[in-house]
C-alpha cells in the first residue's frame, strides 16, 4: 500500500492515503473524503461484501474508483457486495492469476484520457478477467489478456495489474492509474 501511496504522490494528488483493507473495511463516510479510490487484492479484504457495498455506495454518491489485480477474482480474495453484484465493474468477477511476463500489446483507444502518455508497460503480476455488460477494453496486454477497461459511465476503472510492489512491473504503471484516477473523477 505504500509503494502505491509513493508513486502516485509526485503527481500532485491534494491527499493520498491508505487503508489495509485485510484488517478491516473503511466506512463509508471514510471513503467519501475522497474523489477517488484504488483498491487491489493479494489477501482477502477482512469482509468482502462489506467493502463491495461501500464502494457501492460511493459510486452511487458520485465516486471514481480504479482496481487493479484480484479484486475480480471470484475466489474468495475478492470484493463483493453490491460492487460485484450491481453491474458497477467492467469485468466480470472470474479471472484467474496467469501471472504472464508481459508488454503492452493491442491499444484499441489511444485517445482516451487514461492512455495518454502511455508508452511502455510490462506485467509479470496479473489477473484476466472477462469483460462485463458494459465494459469497455482500451488495452491489451501483448498476451491478448485485457489490461485495461472502463464501465459504461466512466466511473470504474480496471487494471488488471498487482501494484502492490514494484517488481511486479515497470514503464508507465504509475501514469495509467494517474490517469484511471482522473478520469474516474471527470465522469
């Protein structure tokens, strides 16, 4: 969480803080002193449908929120609640951990806002999910796994990438969550 924290601080956010959500689950008058959330997984959250209904319901009060790897995947280190359940993801909640050395491969829309200025990134820390109803692809990863999707009104954005520590990647990841953040926010 704090290597997440560390590479999205030099982009000018007015607060970025963290909360381990495999201790416990952050209220929703929390998370609603913030325009945006990230939330990943490598344990389970300390309550699943909890956490989903939190996020649920900041959504509904005009939340963004970005999730990387695990949060779709179906297996018990998840977010559930009404988040998996109320159409809010662009992913299904099915993916598995191929864990692919990786590149980025196919951009389908590199106009979007939350690809500019991506150039380069490479995984070997990732899920592949499916898309959802609704769910937007704007990358690939090189393997054909989706790297990046968006819901239909742009307040979700996936990833399918583990930040949790910076060896699992490099290139442009901490960008394309700046940018998942921002455009989270604008819709």
């Amino acid at each position: 969480m704090s290597h997440v924290q560390s590479f999205l601080t030099p982009f000018g956010f007015q607060a970025v803080d963290t909360f381990d959500h495999s201790t416990g689950t952050p209220t929703l008058t929390q998370v609603q002193a913030y325009d945006a959330v990230v939330v990943f997984t490598s344990l389970g959250p300390n309550d699943p449908v909890l956490l989903g209904d939190v996020l649920a319901d900041f959504l509904d009060g005009g939340g963004g929120l970005v999730t990387g790897s695990y949060v779709h995947s179906g297996s018990g280190i998840d977010v559930q609640g009404r988040f998996q359940t109320g159409g809010f993801s662009p992913f299904n909640f099915n993916d598995t951990n191929p864990n692919s050395i990786t590149s980025l491969g196919t951009v389908y829309l590199p106009d979007h806002p939350i690809m500019a200025n991506i150039a380069t990134l490479t995984t070997t820390s990732n899920t592949d999910p499916t898309l959802a109803p609704g769910g937007t692809p704007l990358a690939d990863w090189a393997t054909g796994i989706t790297a990046v999707a968006v819901n239909t009104p742009g307040t979700v954005a996936s990833i399918t990438q583990y930040v949790g520590n910076a060896t699992f990647y490099s290139g442009d990841i901490p960008q394309l969550f700046t940018n998942a953040i921002l455009f989270t926010v604008s819709n």
